[in-house]
C-alpha cells in the first residue's frame, strides 16, 4: 500500500496536539473518528493528558506504542515541523498539517515551509493550513474543521479535491442537501507536497470514484497535471474542474497581439480542453455536471425530448438547450403515436417538443409508458423531465416511476424541479435522476455527457524533421525580415521580400518582385507598424520611391523615430488573413491560432493549444491538434467554402501550424515572443504566406 492510499485508508491515525475537549478545534478530531466508527487505532497525543475519553493519551510521538500510518499535527506553525520530523524518524506514511501561518503570509512563513519540507524527508505532507479530508467511503474523518459537523455523510462516486479548506465544507452540505453522494474529499491547499495531481492520479484507481471534482487556484506541475487528468480519461472517469480567477489579466507587458489575447485564463480553457477536463462555469456546476456525469450515461447526440405538464418551465429548458446548440425536434410518427395510445381522448400537445402529455404526476403508468416511448424513439439522444407543482403532493410516485424505466435505455435521463421543492430534487437524485433546480444546469449537464462521450486522447506524431539548427540567434527583438527568416528555418512559408535603405532601391526591388508591393518600415522596435504609419499597399515601381519618402517623415512625426531601413514585399492578396502566435505562462507554452490582420484583438476569433511536454523537452503539435484549432474557429466557414468561397488550402495551414509549433518548442524558454500576422491562407494548392513576424528572443 502506497503512501496516499496509507493517508486515506490509515489502519492508525495519531492525533497530535489531541485535546480532551470535543469543543475545541483539537478534540474534534478523535471524536469525528469515534462518532464515525473508525476501526482502526486512534492514537492521541498530549503530555498534559493521561486519557482522552476511553483512549490512552500518549505524553509524546516518542511514546506512542507504534509507528501511525497517518498523523493530524495540531500544533502551530512555529511547532508543527518539529513534530513532522519526530514522525518521518519513525516511518510515519503521512501527516496532515493544519496549522496556517506559512507561505500565504509572506517571507517568514515561507521560511517555515521549507523548515516543514525539510523536516518530512521521505514522509508525505497533505498541507500546511488544509482542513484535512474525508473518506465517505470508509467513514473516514481525519480533519478538525466543523464544518463536517453532520451525523451522516451523502456516500456515492464523487471524489472532491480542493485548494480551499473551506470549499470543502460548502461542497459537502451542499452535496447532503441535494442527495448526491461523493466518495472522498481532500483538502490539498498550500500543496508543499502533495497535490492535485497526486490525488486525481490516486482516484483514477480508486473503484469507489466515478467523477474526480476539483475546485482550483492554480495548478503547481502542469505536465504531472496532465498526465493525471488523462490516466483519469483513460480510466473512464471524467474530470470536473471550477477554476477561480478568471479576471486575470495575463501577460499584459506583451508586445505582440498575440500576448494580448493569451490572458492565464485562456491559457487553463486550452490545458483542459487538451487533457479531458470539463470546465465547471459556475460554482454550482461543480456538483451539477458531476452528479450528471456519475450517472454514466453520455450523449451520443444533441437532440433533447422534453416530457412536461407545465408549458412555461418547458419553454424555459428548451429556449437554454437551443441557446447552447441542442436541437428539441418534435417526436417522430411513431413516437407520437406510441404517446397518444398512452393518453387518447386528452389535450395533450404531442406534435411538438416540449411534449405536454398533461401528466399531473399522480399517474405514475402514464408516466412510465411515456419516459419508455421517448427513450427509445430515434429522434432523441437524452431526456429532461419537468416535475410540476401538481407532482408534490406524492413525490415518491414520480421518483419511482422514473427509476423503473432508467434500465429500458442508457440515454441520459435529467429532471427540472420547476416549484421550489429541494426535497424533491434530493429525492430524485437518490433514485438516480439528477434533478436541478434551473433550466441551465440541465444545458450545463448535458453538455458536459456529450463532451465526454466525444473526447479523443492526443496521440503525440513521430518528429521527422529533425533538430533545426538556431546556433547564430541574436538576442533581444528581431526585426521583420530575421523574425521570417526564423520562421522559414522551421519550413513555414513566407512571402517573398527585399531590405531596402533607398528610394532607388525600393523602386528597383518593386520592379523584381512584379506586380503591386508592400512597403513597410523594417525596425524591431516598432512593433505595429501600421499604427505609426510605416505600412502602404498596392504600390507600383513607380510609385513605391515617392510613398518611401513620405513614409519616413510620417513614422517620424507619429513615433518619433527615423526610419532608415524598409521592406518591398511582394503583395500577398485573395486569402483569408490568420494569426499564429505563441504565448508562455506559468503553465506551460501554448500556440494560438485566430482571426488575423488589424482586427484580431477586435473580434478575438481565437483557439489555443498548450504544447506537451515530457523529460525530454516540450513536443510539437500533431497535425490532429492543428486541424482541430483551425475548426474550432467561428470564421472555419471561411476556410472552408462559405457561401461558394473557394476552399482554402487547409492542409498548408496544418502544415504551417505545427512547423510553428515546432519552433516554439525547439527554442524553448529562450522564445520569448513569437507571432505571425496575418499569415495568408490561399485558395486550396496555393498554399500559405506568412506577411509580418514579430520575434523577441532571450
């Protein structure tokens, strides 16, 4: 038995600091041992006590009768590592730390975690400043808070992992109220050693755990991260994260349009969307889109039936699907038929969807004999049920008739409390339909099985290119030309060009390129050069001398500085305009592909992709990646023959992306910046251009 599974299934826990008075914060945890029937042996520890209840109390950890596969150290942060040490000697398996008072204070408490990891050594740490956890499963409670003061714990096949103590607690009444059961909850907090990672990893093997729910600040090792959440995936069990600090601004010192629209939250939509993970948009989705999910049913499609008696809840549920991209068709012949022989001779509304079938809850054969027409009727993929005022009077009725038809199909199955009734939706929730109390934690319910039932696990592509050599790279911003000429190192495309100095050479450059020009000036300090002036198009031989000269003193009157070096570039026109840029974060390197040219911040068409990374550096995207970046975008009808468009040429932006992608993970941490737009995708066997670079190198 490994160190986590010892820290959640302890044979022994010792309490140290254990007080003899249930009241306090430190006798709460021998008595939440005691109330919750732990078999194993509850060691406490305090040298001011002989006894705490019908337990001996040991004066030290140096007297206890034996080695504790888990300790709680009750002890403040100026004492608490000195009992972690006195522990990890004697071969302890982990200790939870609850004191506070440690890194989120500032220089001396991160004094005193090192002091803490010092003092470990090999033994494994849940904390400092947690709550601790709870194993549901086995009526384990190794924690002081009182926030878990409740006689019975909700038992199922959620396990919960936490940055915030105090969420825990939240989630837990919460979760008891509402009748769905979890399986463990843990408490990672400071995470000076273990982490979210480690418990995902743990609960992707734990058969006691359906759905992992994480409730995140931020994630420490994005690789070890990732590498959980997909065994999780590999498993069958989905992964639910609600990650606080959306408002985040990002990198805002960036210099590079790119930089601008990565913000740090983008950044963890790409890592979850890569590795599995359903991303809770509301507190309350972390429990409703898990209790959906531990259902085990998924989507297979996005047609909703929609059984009700009340027209206005219906309406609610059908106009949020639509609002998400769900269709709510009407039922076919047959199933229409079906309903009607359950209900002749009534006013029930069968021809459209939500389908009336005036069921008054009190006729739970009706009920049944409609819930088994829908579920196995082609037309629909899941059904939501609306329980109507008339259906409390016998609650249990409908909650039964409900059950009895779950085994007929593996369709999702959902039910909107319409009235205020929590009991009710507790009660249809322990019969195993997930009830919700609003219409958009039905969408949110059912997006989420659909996204499951359709995630595919990256399949990393063998590198054949090989290593391109960047011995010679200068350091700092580059200017246009070396930012391209980087660029086509790494095999992406770009369009022909001179450097030029002088009206004559401008000219001359003009007539070799043929047809119109771009002039533009070449400075690696001036980024948007548009913005100051320093772009003109459409120029001719004749005309590119006479826009040069002008150039230079409207750069000079917007910027401030003389332009003395340009660039004739031949004139990329009849494509759609792109952007691909790099950003990197604490999190990892992602590549971000999006709508381009001077609108890109504008419109912010964008999809990123975090590049993977292992013990041998970052990797490149597949061509999987990029062709699902280049779909992902809302402006993907213009790539791909919108309204007679003529195709482009998508497999030369595949290609182009992860060229791009390669790149940025060959120089690593030494690609500061990197940015193309607008890189030109031509019509289908025309290929790609990239026309502007930006590069800033370490």
């Amino acid at each position: 038995m490994d160190a986590i599974s010892r820290l959640l299934q302890p044979r022994s826990v010792a309490i140290i600091g254990a007080s003899a008075d249930p009241g306090k914060t430190a006798g709460r945890p021998v008595a939440y041992l005691q109330k919750h029937g732990f078999a194993g042996r509850i060691l406490p520890v305090n040298p001011k006590a002989d006894r705490i209840g019908d337990l001996p109390c040991y004066a030290d950890i140096a007297s206890l009768p034996e080695t504790p596969d888990v300790a709680i150290v009750l002890l403040g942060a100026e004492r608490a590592h000195l009992a972690v040490k006195e522990l990890s000697a004697r071969g302890c398996a982990a200790a939870i730390v609850l004191a506070s008072g440690y890194t989120e204070i500032g220089e001396d408490g991160a004094r005193r975690q090192k002091q803490l990891v010092e003092a470990a050594g090999s033994m494994r740490i849940l904390g400092p400043n947690t709550i601790g956890l709870v194993n549901l499963t086995d009526a384990i409670v190794l924690s002081a808070t009182g926030a878990l003061e409740m006689d019975e714990f909700p038992v199922g096949g959620i396990g919960v992992v936490s940055q915030s103590g105090g969420i825990l607690g939240s989630l837990l009444s919460r979760a008891a109220a509402r009748g769905i059961g979890l399986s463990k909850l843990i408490s990672t907090s400071n995470e000076v050693d273990l982490e979210l990672a480690d418990f995902i990893d743990h609960l992707a093997d734990d058969p006691a755990t359906q759905v992992i729910a994480l409730y995140i600040e931020t994630v420490r090792d994005p690789a070890k991260f990732r590498a959980a959440c997909l065994k999780a995936a590999s498993k069958g069990k989905p992964v639910v994260a609600f990650k606080i600090g959306r408002s985040e601004a990002g990198a805002q010192a960036a210099v590079s349009h790119t930089g601008a629209m990565a913000g740090a939250d983008r950044m963890y939509d790409a890592l979850f969307r890569q590795v599995g993970v359903i991303r809770a948009q509301t507190f309350n989705d972390l429990l409703d889109i898990p209790v959906a999910l531990a259902t085990g049913r998924h989507m297979r499609g996005r047609r909703v039936a929609i059984l009700t008696s009340t027209g206005g809840a219906g309406t609610l549920v059908s106009d949020d699907l639509g609002v998400a991209g769900f269709e709510t068709p009407a039922p076919d012949a047959a199933t229409a038929e079906a309903l009607r022989a359950l209900q002749t001779g009534s006013e029930a509304v069968l021809d459209r969807n939500p389908i009336d079938v005036t069921l008054a809850g009190l006729r739970p054969d009706l009920l049944r004999g409609a819930i088994r027409a829908l579920l196995a009727s082609p037309s629909y993929d899941a059904l939501v049920i609306i329980v109507g005022s008339s259906s409390l009077a016998m609650p249990e009725l409908m909650a039964n008739a409900i059950r009895d038809c779950l085994p007929d199909s593996d369709k999702p199955v959902m039910a909107y409390v319409s009235p205020h009734a929590p009991e009710v939706g507790a009660l249809l929730t322990r019969h195993g339909v997930p009830a919700f109390s609003a219409a958009e934690s039905c969408t949110a319910a059912l997006a989420a099985m659909f996204r499951v039932g359709s995630f595919v696990a990256p399949v990393e592509e063998k590198d054949t290119v090989g290593v391109v050599d960047t011995g010679d790279l200068p350091s700092g911003s580059l200017d246009e030309a070396q930012a391209k000429q980087l660029f086509a190192r790494f095999q992406v495309p770009c369009a022909a060009e001179r450097i030029v100095t002088t009206r004559a050479e401008a000219e001359a450059a003009a007539r070799e390129l043929g047809g119109r020009v771009v002039l533009k000036i070449l400075s690696s300090q001036i980024t948007h050069k548009s913005d100051v002036g320093g772009v003109a198009i459409g120029l001719t031989p004749e005309t590119v001398g006479e826009r040069l000269i002008s150039m230079i003193a409207d750069v000079q009157a917007k910027a401030g500085v003389r332009p003395d070096r340009f660039l004739v570039q031949e004139m990329v026109g009849g494509g759609t305009e792109l952007i691909l840029g790099m950003h990197r974060d604490a999190l990892g390197t992602a590549v971000l592909l999006g709508m381009g040219g001077v609108t890109a911040e504008l419109f912010k068409d964008t999809t990123m992709r975090l590049l993977a990374q292992d013990g041998q550096g970052l990797k490149a995207l597949s061509r999987a990646d990029a062709l699902s970046m280049a779909k992902d975008l809302k402006t993907w009808p213009l790539l791909d023959g919108f309204r007679g468009r003529p195709k482009a040429d998508v497999e030369a932006l595949v290609d182009a992306i992860v060229a791009f992608s390669r790149m940025a993970a060959q120089l690593g941490d030494r690609l500061v910046e990197a940015e193309i737009n607008p890189v030109f995708v031509r019509a289908q066997g025309q290929g790609v251009s990239a026309a502007d670079g930006v590069v800033v190198l370490a």
